[in-house]
C-alpha cells in the first residue's frame, strides 16, 4: 500500500514479508550456521555467509527494531547486557570518558564499574534530572554520555533533547537505555539520542519465555561500527530467540496500552491508602517531573512500572513483598503478560555498591511493580490482603 503505514500496522507488519518460495506468512527460521555459496567469485551474492554475522531471522528483527524506533539500522544480541556492553564498547576505549546516569540497571552500573573500569575507561555517574550536573562532568576526553529513561527502579527521567545537546557540543555519542518505556511509550532517536538500547527480555518479548537486546542506531556509521562490535565479540542473538520475539513484538503496544491503564489504576489505588506513604507512577499528577513525562511519553500512555514505599519502612516493604500471592510472583524481570513484584535491594540492584544504592533512594524494603495483563480487580484485591498484613 502507498504511503507511511500506521504505528500499530508497522508493529505487525514492518519487515516481515511472507516467503517467496512458500507464501509461509511468518518469516522462516533458519536454524543454519553457514550458508553455501555458489563459487568463489559469487561468494555473498545472497548475502548471506555465516550466522555469527548475519542470519535471515535475526536479520529481519533486526530491520524490524530499525523501523519501530525509528533508526537507520539495529544489531540484535543474547541479552539486553550484551547490547549494552556493545555501545559502550562501540563508542569508547582506553583513556575515554562517560558521563553515565546514577539511577540505572544494576547490571549496567555494574558493568561499567567492575569490567570497563579496570580496561582503563572512566565513568561519572550523575544525576540526569538536572542537566547542569550532566554539563559540569563533562570532560574533554568525554565520548559516550549514558541516559536511562524511565530509570529503572525510580523512574527518574531527564529531559533527552537538552542532554543530547550536551553530549554533541562536546562531540560525544548519547545512548539512552529506554527499556521501560518500549517505542509505544517513547523513541530517544526522535530526541536526538544517537542509540537506544532495549533489553528484548522486557516489553518487546513479553512472556517470560526468551531473552535479547538491541541496540538502534540513528545513522549508518554508527550501526556499522555497532555490527562490527557484535560480529567480532559473537553476542548476536540466536535465530530461535530471534524469530520469537518478531512474533511477541506484534502484540507488544497492546500489552504495553494495556498494561499502562492497569498500572494508572494500581497507582492511584495505592495513593489512597492509608498504609501506602510514596507511590511513583509517571502518570499520576503527583509524580514529580509530570511536565518531562508529559513531553516525551507518547499518547499519553505512561508504562507498566510503578514503586511505592509503605508505612513501616524496610521492614514493612519486606513483609509485604513475602506475603504477597498470586496474581502476583515475587521475581526479577518486568515488561511480561505477569504481574511482577520486585525486592530490587536483594534482586535487580544488590550489584551495586550499597551506599550508592541507598543514595539513590532504592532501600531495603524499596517495592517496585510491573503490571501484567491480568484483571486489575484481582490484583488490588490481592495487593490489599497483602497490605492488611503489613
Ligand atoms: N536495561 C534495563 C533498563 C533493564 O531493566 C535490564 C534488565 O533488567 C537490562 C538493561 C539488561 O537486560 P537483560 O537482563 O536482558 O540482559
């Protein structure tokens, strides 16, 4: 059909094509590692040589991820982990610098600390709230500046077209992490960020079931040098995973739409309660940087995630989380058809050094929550028998 396709019409059909040879209507899974060439001198003329480099699967997610969010062209890896370590890695080396987020995935503040630290690199981590603190730790040697948005656990935002401003006037790249917010919610590259990086185990996959991550890049030159990091460390993301989450992406701004007016309800139960003393939702007028939420969530839709704090503190939160049942599972991830309850001091955020922890705000007892696709009704009903036990 002519012209731009619609967003929920893209998310189900962007660059899938059914099969040439059989009209199949779902992109084949090609469980192959090499594919024959018919000679030397037509050596790639399909374009394809080895799955370590490129796979028609994982191809096609990958032309997929470019479309929903918006870039040039996406690297799809194992896990969310390996695309981060994959923008970092495309972007700095001995002797550079980051400005980086202190509100971020525990794995991430992990990995810049305990692996890219020792190789020679260095990192600032900033309050990204306040653009004036990302400035001042700018440093001549600054290459990458690091943003997550919503942060995960605290939803803390920052305002993505001021930050990206920083990074290019001191000629540095600007990775945004936008794993909580998903392309329905939010695209960086629309606000200047040069990657976003997604961890596919979330929202984009959904169920549980796989893991994966990408990073999309807004140019060619960077996509090249991001593919070129993925083919040389071998992270890319295997045809299976990759063939499941084309299919679980189709549903993924249902669910996310979904899951959004579930957790608007959650939150605003929540704040009515009187055992409930902080409830953080991006959509609650309440939530302290409305105005940045509002700029940049797309259709007002405001996500699945959302924390509180209870009355009682770290020790209430704790018994709250041990009796809570289901709908609800006590686990780490976020982002599928479940309902999640996350303890992030022990789980998602006990790789961080605690005093940075504490810090940020992310106490012992810090409760955060993705809603699933469940009835709401059943999960404030068993949210409120869990509170009449704290
Ligand atoms: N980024 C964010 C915001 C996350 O929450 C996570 C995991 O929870 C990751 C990255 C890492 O993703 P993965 O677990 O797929 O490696």
């Amino acid at each position: 059909m002519e012209g731009e396709l619609k967003d929920d019409t893209k998310i189900v059909h962007g660059a899938v094509e059914p099969c040439e040879k059989t009209g199949a209507i779902l992109t084949p899974l090609f469980l192959s590692t090499t594919f024959t060439q018919e000679s030397v001198a037509k050596y790639l003329h399909r374009g394809f040589s080895y799955s370590r480099t490129q796979n028609p699967t994982t191809n096609t997610l990958e032309r997929k991820l470019a479309l929903l969010e918006n870039g040039f062209g996406a690297a799809a890896f194992g896990t969310g982990m390996a695309a981060t370590t994959s923008a970092i890695s495309a972007t700095m080396k001995n002797g550079d610098h980051c400005v980086i987020t202190d509100c971020s995935y525990g794995g991430t503040n992990r990995e810049c600390r305990e692996y890219f630290t020792p190789l020679g690199m260095e990192f600032s981590f900033v309050d990204f709230r306040d653009p004036e603190k990302v400035k001042a730790a700018m440093k001549p040697n600054t290459k990458l500046v690091f943003s997550e948005q919503p942060a995960n656990p605290l939803l803390s935002m920052c305002d993505l077209e001021v930050i990206s401003k920083i990074a290019h006037d001191a000629g540095a790249k600007h990775v945004c992490d936008a794993t909580f917010a998903t392309p329905v919610i939010l695209r960086p590259l629309d606000h200047g960020c040069d990657m976003v990086i997604q961890s596919l185990t979330k929202f984009y996959e959904g169920h549980n079931m796989m893991t994966g991550g990408a990073v999309i890049c807004k140019d060619e030159e960077m996509y090249a040098k991001v593919k070129h990091i993925q083919n040389m460390h071998g992270n890319i993301i295997n045809p299976f995973a990759a063939f499941m989450i084309m299919q679980t992406t189709k549903t993924m701004a249902l669910r996310v739409r979904h899951q959004s007016e579930t957790a608007m309800s959650i939150a605003t139960w929540l704040e009515a309660h009187p055992k409930v003393s902080k409830v953080f939702y991006p959509g609650l007028a309440s939530f302290p940087q409305k105005d940045i939420a509002d700029k940049y969530h797309r259709n007002n839709v405001h996500g699945a995630m959302l924390w509180f704090d209870i009355v009682g503190g770290s020790e209430a939160g704790t018994k709250l989380m041990n009796a809570i049942q289901r709908p609800w599972s006590l686990c780490e991830n976020l982002g599928a058809t479940e309902s999640i309850i996350t303890a992030c001091a022990v789980m998602t955020h006990a790789n961080m050094l605690k005093e940075d922890r504490l810090k940020v705000g992310i106490t012992d007892g810090f409760i955060r929550v993705s809603c699933g696709i469940e009835d709401k009704e059943d999960l404030i009903k068993s949210l409120s028998i869990a509170l009449d036990q704290c």
